[in-house]
C-alpha cells in the first residue's frame, strides 16, 4: 500500500463553511420546493375554482401550508445567517487554519490551540463533493478538506486513493 504522505494547512472559505453545512440539509430544501411547487398550484385552484365553499377550504389548506414552509425554510436561513451575516463563534471557529497531516498512524489535526489524532478506522465514510471532500468520523461530523488545495486532478486522485486504501484496509471500530 502506498504511504499516505499528504500535509494540507487549510482555512475555509465562508463559501465552503456554507456548501459544508447545506450538503446536511439538502433534503430539506429539496422538500420545501416541492411544497412550495404543491402550495402554488393549490393558490391556483383556490382562485380559478368555481365553487365558493371549496376556495374557503382550500384557503385555509394555503395558510397551514404557508406556516409548514416557513418552519421548513427556516432551517435554510438560519445557516445562511449564521455563515454570511451574523458573526458566529462556531462559524469563526471553522475558519480558523488547521494543518492536516495524513500518514500511517491516521489523521492529525492541529490548531492554533490544540492537536487531535483520528485512527483510521474512525474513518466512516470519504465524500467528493463540488469543491470539497468530506471526511466523515461520524454521520454528520466530516473534515472539510477544499479541492482548491490540489494543484491538478491528478493530486486530487492520488489522495483520495490513498484515503480510500488506508480506510478499506483497516477495521472498523469494535471490530
């Protein structure tokens, strides 16, 4: 197997934070336009509809609608506030540069303050998203590697081979 020899010192980009944090909730996005789709076509009938009783029903349907979006597109905002408007800690936190050194032993992350070692098989998952790779340690924590870093496709190759490799050949926890 060939040896992971990657040291990467990263800063992330307000851009990459948010790309990060809307990859997670997608779904919901997803979702509410397709409410968004439903709800405009039922504004629609409520007022083309020529029975009276069922535009009243369907205008109280529009505001139930109207309310369930706007909890749905909530979550949306708030991270787009949390990432471009608002000075936020954690935001600012993840911003910070961190060096990553990738070798046998596992991951090595260290900050102006504090130095952390992942072991291979805490490794769950390795994502290629549009100008990032996510590392995942659990189902929503992942390391926030910038595809910026990478001088050619060629090196991006290369080190999600060697990612890929050093995971598959070592256990999972409990294992």
């Amino acid at each position: 197997m060939e040896p992971i020899d990657f040291k990467i010192e990263v800063r992330l980009s307000r851009g990459e934070i948010a790309r990060y944090n809307f990859h997670h909730i997608r779904w919901l996005v997803l979702m509410d336009a397709i409410g968004l789709a439903v709800l405009m076509g039922i504004v629609f009938v409520s007022l083309v509809h020529p029975d009276l009783a069922f535009r009243n029903m369907l205008k109280i349907v529009i505001m139930w609608g109207v309310l369930i979006l706007a909890v749905g597109f909530s979550q949306p905002l708030i991270l787009f506030l949390q990432v471009f408007i608002f000075k936020s800690p954690a935001v600012e936190s993840q911003m910070q540069p961190r060096v990553y050194t990738f070798d046998d032993s596992g991951i090595h992350i260290q900050t102006g303050i504090k130095q952390a070692t992942t072991v291979w098989p805490r490794v769950i998952a390795i994502k290629d998203i549009p100008r990032l790779f996510l590392i995942y340690t659990s189902p929503k924590l992942a390391y926030v590697i910038p595809k910026r870093y990478f001088e050619s496709r060629r090196e991006r190759l290369r080190f999600v081979r060697n990612l890929l490799d050093r995971v598959r050949g070592q256990g999972k926890p409990g294992d």
